[in-house]
C-alpha cells in the first residue's frame, strides 16, 4: 500500500491527457489534490480524440476468447483482414503474443469478462452523475447499441455469444428480426437478417467530453501543460523525485502514469513490467447522410462500427499490430466505406472531416492496468485499458483515487493491479 504522506493534501502530477488521465484528474481534485497534468500533445488529442464513442457495459467479453488466436494466426496471411497482425521476430512482441494465446480459453474469457463487468457498470453508473450533475455536454445519448447482421448465419452465430452474455452476465438484449429493421431505422437496407439491441449501452462524442471536461476542470484549478514531454525520471530509493520533462522537472508528491499503448516505454524507466501493445484502429468522420442511422451501431460480419453525432457522422473499425505505425493507408479508409454498405442506404458521404489512426493499449489479458507500481512508494498506474478506455475512464479515475488515498474502493482493485505481470 501507498507509504506517502497524507495524500489527500499532495500534489499530484498526472503523465498522459487523454480520457483516462482527463478522469483521473477529476477524482483526484476532488480527493484534495493539487493536480497538473501533462501531454506530449494536445489534451485528448491521441486514442481518445477519433474513436466511436461507445460507452458499453455490453462488451463484457475480453479479446482472450478461444476464436481469437485463430483469427489472429490467420490474419498473418491476410494483409487487408481487419484483423491483422505485422509479422515479426521481435522478442518483446512475441513474449506478448504467446502470453495472449495462453489466456485465449473459455474459462479465462469468463474470469476475466466478470471482472470487466464490474468496472464497466461501475464507470456507467460514473458516468451517468457526470452527464447529469457535472453537466458536461458530450452529446450523450442513451439509445443502446444494435448489433447488425447481414446474413441468417451471422445472426445465427451472434444469438450463440447473446445467450452467453444473458446466462452467464446478465447482459440482455432485444431480439429484431430483419423485416422489423428498417421501422426500427429507416437508414438500414431490407433483406438484412436482423439485430441485437444492447439497450443499457450509450454513445457520446470523445473529442467533446475531454474538451469540455477539461475545461471544466481548469476552472476548478486542474493545471493542464500541453505539448510537454514526459522523458524520464529521477528516484530515490522506493519513490519518484520528479519527471524530467521538455518544459523542465517536474517535482510532485505523487506520480500517475497514464500514457495509453506507450505505458511499455515507462515500464522499463521505472523498473517493472507493463506489458502493452499498441493496437491500431482507424476512423473516417463525415458529413451526416440525408438518410442517417438514429443508432449507434456495430457490424460485426465486416468489423465496422458508425456513429451518428449531431452535426457529423463516423465510421471506425480495424485492429493492427503493427507496433507504432503513423501511416493512415487510402485503402483502409476505402475499406471502412465498403464494410458499411451491405446495411445502409448512405453508408457514406463524400464531405469528409476527418480520417483518423489511434493506437489502444491493448494488454495480455484483455484486462486494464490500475493500481500501484510494484516497488514505488509514490507511483501509480491508470492504462492498458484496450478498446474500452471511453467506457472505463470514470470508474478508472474514481478507483485510482480510492487506491492513492487509501480509501475503501467501489470495486474490487485485485483484478487490475500491476502486480500480476511481475515475476518473482
């Protein structure tokens, strides 16, 4: 356990501005911290900016299910699949992938989806009090997910995984059979074989809520240094001194790392072991179709998402290991287009805003990265939260505050603590 002084009157400095450090800020402020938090780019402007914005207690289930080693072994020959793994010999990434194919069995999956299941109802219910009490204004809507499909075989295969998620979750959904689609929205084609609609999920717009949280915020006396580069640390003994930044050190009482798919990086400065990897998805943002969905909406037999914002449109989909690659390839976007018009009348539009990369921080064991560093008195870590990071922030946030102050924490922390990849 933390070792420091009283933490609810430190300093805190915060490494890593997106989602996840934006949340650990709030909580850590209203705990009775001073906070700073720094980014080597814009707040919010990496893996929190372009993603589709679902918050979504429905995905309880981790990417270590027994199909997923398959899928990525087969990608290995499939360069346009959208899955794909880059072929390589480099021991860091191998030693990762092995320790992903050892977790990829049914009762792993399980284990672990009850363990993201807490974390997720807990940071909905988060969320729900900042929407409504805080008044951050993200475009939050609460009309649930609905899971396309195009074929009978398709639906047939997802009814398997929602009778999973029903017995063993208690995560329901609404069966709609595909003549009942194009009433429910008139933007899906007909002839589609039906959904699953995923009522307890919602949808927000990233960009929005860290700009508006953020200055939300500030004005509480969050301190917030853009483009400043965390590079490396100073230690004495069992605590951090400072962190020697592009502005300057950086002295605190307490250390939050937060830095998404480079938190790898920062394990080797500071002695102990995160194992991420940076998976890349991409997105293409767009003017609104005449005829635009009313739901947000995933298409889960061509791995494609879209979400309807209120004054643009997006498509996003894809997972790349293909380590930190900033290439935004035309016939990924074209790909993303394609995969959306088996179900929609205006799949897409030719007014674009924006095409997108980010990397996740995806971990072994599908499982986020939060608690003490192993070893550092005044260190803490808030990562690894894979493709969740949006729908885990606040709960993110509140536990890694209950964990510095040593308060009684809302979930169990057993589960995302740093110390299960430490070997003896």
């Amino acid at each position: 356990m933390n070792q420091g002084m009283n933490a609810s009157t430190g300093k805190a400095l915060i490494v890593g501005g997106g989602v996840i450090g934006i949340a650990c800020a709030h909580y850590l402020m209203r705990s009775g911290f001073k906070v700073t938090v720094i980014d080597q780019g814009s707040m919010g402007g990496a893996c929190s900016h372009g993603n589709c914005g679902y918050i979504c207690p429905s995905h309880v289930l981790p990417w270590t299910e027994p199909a997923a080693l398959r899928v990525a072994i087969k990608s290995l020959f499939q360069p346009d699949a959208p899955f794909r793994v880059k072929p390589t010999f480099e021991r860091k990434v191998l030693r990762w992938f092995w320790e992903f194919a050892r977790r990829c069995r049914h009762r792993i999956m399980l284990e672990s989806g009850h363990h993201l299941k807490a974390i997720l109802d807990a940071s909905m219910h988060e969320y729900h009090h900042l929407v409504k009490e805080e008044s951050i204004k993200c475009e939050w809507k609460s009309s649930g997910l609905l899971y396309v499909h195009q074929t009978a075989k398709g639906m047939h295969e997802f009814a398997k995984t929602d009778q999973l998620l029903n017995n063993e979750f208690k995560v329901a959904a609404r069966r709609v059979e595909g003549d009942e689609l194009p009433l429910l929205d008139p933007a899906l084609k007909t002839g589609l074989a039906g959904a699953f609609l995923y009522e307890g999920d919602a949808m927000l717009r990233p960009d929005h809520l860290c700009a508006e949280w953020k200055l939300q915020l500030q004005a509480q006396g969050v301190e917030f240094i853009e483009h400043c580069k965390a590079i490396s640390i100073e230690r004495e003994s069992h605590r951090i001194k400072f962190v020697i930044t592009s502005n300057g050190p950086i002295t605190c009482d307490h250390f939050i790392f937060a830095a998404g798919s480079w938190s790898s990086e920062w394990g080797a400065e500071l002695g102990i072991e995160i194992p991420i990897q940076p998976g890349k998805g991409y997105s293409v943002t767009m003017k609104r179709p005449e005829v635009c969905p009313q739901f947000p909406m995933l298409f889960p037999e061509h791995r494609v998402g879209v979400t309807p914002f209120d004054d643009a449109y997006r498509l996003g989909s894809m997972m790349e290991f293909v380590g930190f690659d900033q290439s935004i390839p035309d016939k990924r976007i074209q790909q993303l287009k394609r995969s959306a018009e088996p179900y929609l009348k205006q799949p897409w539009t030719e007014e674009i805003f924006e095409t997108w990369y980010g990397w996740r921080p995806m971990t072994w064991d599908s499982l986020p990265v939060i608690g003490q560093a192993p070893g550092l008195d005044n260190v803490f870590l808030a990562t690894g939260h894979n493709m969740l990071g949006l729908s885990l922030a606040p709960s993110t946030g509140r536990l890694l505050a209950e964990i510095v102050t040593n308060k009684k924490t809302h979930v169990d922390p057993a589960p995302y603590s740093p110390d299960r990849f430490q070997v003896a």
